[in-house]
C-alpha cells in the first residue's frame, strides 16, 4: 500500500472504523479532502483511546453543528456541570488528564471539540470560506447550545485553556446566569473595549495612521522576525503544518515540546511593552523568524529521544490521536479562528458589551515556564484589576508550560476543586 493510499484510506477509515486509526507516520502526499461536513457521521473514540470513566459522544443540531464531546461524571443524574473549552491546536482530549478527577469529586464534565476542531462537523476548513461563524459570540452561543442540550440551566464553571480561555472569559461575560464561575489558563483576560465618551462636542475625527506599526518592527529587526498570529492568518500556514516535512506526528511532538516546561528555555518574564524589542525576547515559536514557517520553527527544536520517553504528559499513544484527529481536518478549522481575530467581524456586536467587566468568581492558571502569561503586555495585569472585578486566585504552576493541564494535572484538577469548592 503507497504511503499516499494509506493515508486517504485512514481518513475514510475513521468516519466508521475509528479503531484502525493509530498511523505510526503520515505521508507528505496531497490528502483527500478534510472531513468537517455535518453530513458526514463520525463515529466516537474507540474506547482504547480514553482513560477508564470518560466516553466519545456527539450533540447533534447545535448551532449548526454535530459536536462531538468527551464526558464524565455521567454516571448519575443531579451532577452539577462543568464545561471544558481547548485550545489550538488540541482537542476536547486535551482535558483527558482532568476530567476523571473532577468526575470522581462530584461533577458531570463536559468537553467538546469546539467549532473548527476534530471530530465536531459543520464548518468548512476552506481557507477561502466565509470567516463569520468562526467570530467569538457565534462560539458562545455553540457553548450555550450544548450546555441547553445536556438539560442544564446552568453550570458551576467554564473553564477553558490557550485560545478557550478567552471564549471562557466571553461566556462568562455575555451569560452570568448561565456560567457561575469562570477557569481560565495560559491566556488572561484583558478585558473589552470601551466605547468613545464624552465626545458630543468633538470635531470628526480624522484617520490617522498608527506612528509605528510593531508588525513591520519586527521585519526589520537584526535578525528579521514575525507574529506567530500574523503568521497564522496566510493562506500557507496550514500546509506548511498539516504537510510538515518532519510528518504531522513530529510536528505536534515539536510544537508541544518547545511550548512546554520540558523546553529549558522557557523563561518567561513580564515585557515592558507592545514593541518588537520586546516581543522579539520571546521564543520562535511567538515570534518566528521571517522567512521560516511553524514546521521549520519547531523542527530546530525537536526533543531527544530521553525527553521524548521523559514526557510521561503526552506519551506516544496521546500523541497518535493529535496526529490522526489532525491528519483528518487538517489545522485551518482552528487557523480560521486566528483570521478572524484579524478582520472587523462581528465588531459591532462585541461591542454590545463596551465596559462590561466578569463579576463572577473567576480564576487564572498557567505554566510558570509559560510565556503565554505574558505574550500581551498588560493583559495579566488588567485581568485583575479591571476585567475580573472577583479573581480569587492566580497560580503560576511550577513544572509546567503552556499546556499546564495535561503537564501538571493533579495540580490543576486540585486547583479548580478549591476552587469551586
């Protein structure tokens, strides 16, 4: 069997056949077409994938979408809820190493695949599609969606990690009454814009274009560098990652590795300022060099076969399912979300909320070797004195990076029952 027919038969292979789809390595051939229709049935993790206690199920008609969600805590009814929303590029399995230990203290654990992401279908993957059902309040209301599904009114916290720490700040920020409590990690929350005030009396305001522009810095640095951001938004960034030449399973080894405390160089500090001096101290994997992609970036950084077998967060069989749920959809699904981020998109409709600020309990966790605290310069520090009027903790977790809940899972889950608690 050719390398290119073997990897289209593992795409078919998983809509009915998910048990087969462990490929040991992917091909760099061109890929059928990603799998994202709601058309299309997937079927739910094989079992073998998940850890005792936690099963592979879908929602259908949410929004538009077949979600396909990972649970536990479903054993009986009366649970109060959790809702766990990831990050890019991972997965609802992402939360795999907490959900059993927050099942077994009481709750039902709900963590879906959000819009763009494995196994949940009805978006395009098109890099040339309309980029409005990736805007944030169209994710919330996929959030509200599942959560009304489950037959909840409400839920005792959302929680959420990387680029679902945001749409957890959203959720609870448009929908008190729903999510009682708010979890974020890696990302702060700096909080929304205010509307301009007191201007009655102003003359029209005349477009004035920016003195610096921190984006054309950076090109022009010594050595000439770029917004990992800004990088994701090109039409090349998916192929460059989905067909990396070391293989999507080495990619995804690599680009958690380098984003890890198992990286030595993950330092991370407060940076004065929104300058490309400043920026320019974080790692490649932020701010990349210009004329490399994400699998040239982390590729200079692949861990040895000793942190490799070191790395009991994220041993090789985990590693298998990133890989084959990636291999399938390709990356552009959660790329899009970044595109969109990048235009005027449901602008309007944000902007609903000027001013508003999180009044319920919240809490912040992230790595202490994660720089993903700091990327924003200010956002940690309005997150607490402005954007959460009712922070109760911070905690910067020793032996973790950027992906705190599976490096350092019983901290977390210990952390968020506190929490709630």
């Amino acid at each position: 069997m050719s390398d290119c027919f073997r990897r289209q038969f593992l795409q078919a292979s998983s809509v009915l056949l998910p048990a087969v789809l462990f490929p040991t390595a992917l091909s760099s051939c061109v890929a059928a077409a990603p799998i994202t229709d709601v058309g299309i049935a997937l079927e739910p993790y094989p079992d073998t994938w998940l850890p005792a206690g936690i099963r592979s199920r879908f929602a259908n008609d949410i929004n538009g979408l077949r979600i396909h969600v990972l649970e536990a805590g479903y054993e009986s009814a009366g649970r109060p809820a959790l809702l766990l929303l990831h990050g890019f590029p991972e997965l609802a399995y992402s939360w795999r190493r907490i959900m059993v230990p927050l099942a077994q203290a009481g709750y039902h654990v709900i963590a879906p695949d959000v819009r763009g992401y494995g196994r949940t279908t009805g978006w395009s993957a098109d890099y040339d599609t309309d980029l409005t059902p990736f805007r944030r309040l169209n994710k919330v209301r996929d959030a509200l969606g599942l959560v009304a599904a489950f037959g909840y009114e409400s839920v005792a916290a959302v929680i959420g990690h990387d680029a679902g720490a945001p749409l957890a700040g959203w959720c609870a920020l448009t929908r008190p009454d729903i999510f009682k409590s708010v979890v974020m990690m890696s990302a702060p929350f700096g909080g929304v814009s205010t509307l301009p005030f007191d201007t009655i009396d102003d003359p029209p305001r005349s477009v004035v274009s920016a003195s610096t522009d921190v984006y054309a810095d950076l090109a022009n640095l010594p050595r000439p560098r770029k917004h990992y951001q800004r990088y994701y938004r090109t039409r090349e960034a998916n192929e460059n990652m989905w067909h990396a030449e070391q293989g999507i399973h080495d990619f995804i080894r690599g680009y958690y590795h380098f984003k890890s405390a198992d990286w030595a160089g993950n330092q991370p500090h407060r940076l004065d300022a929104r300058t490309a001096e400043q920026w320019a101290l974080m790692p490649e994997y932020y701010i990349m060099n210009l004329d490399e992609g994400m699998a040239e970036t982390v590729a200079a950084k692949m861990p040895s076969a000793a942190e490799i077998a070191a790395a009991n967060w994220l041993p090789d069989e985990a590693l298998q399912v990133y890989a084959a749920e990636y291999g399938r959809t390709s990356f552009q699904g959660g790329l899009n979300g970044y595109r969109m981020g990048g235009t005027t998109i449901g602008r309007a409709e944000v902007e609903l909320y000027a001013g508003k600020t999180i009044d319920q309990p919240s809490m912040f966790i992230s790595g202490s070797s994660d720089w993903g605290t700091y990327q924003s310069p200010g956002a940690f520090e309005r997150m607490q004195e402005r954007a959460c009027t009712d922070m109760r903790e911070v905690h910067l977790v020793e032996g973790a990076g950027h992906w705190v809940q599976q490096e350092q899972a019983g901290v977390v889950s210990r952390l968020i029952l506190d929490f709630l608690a």
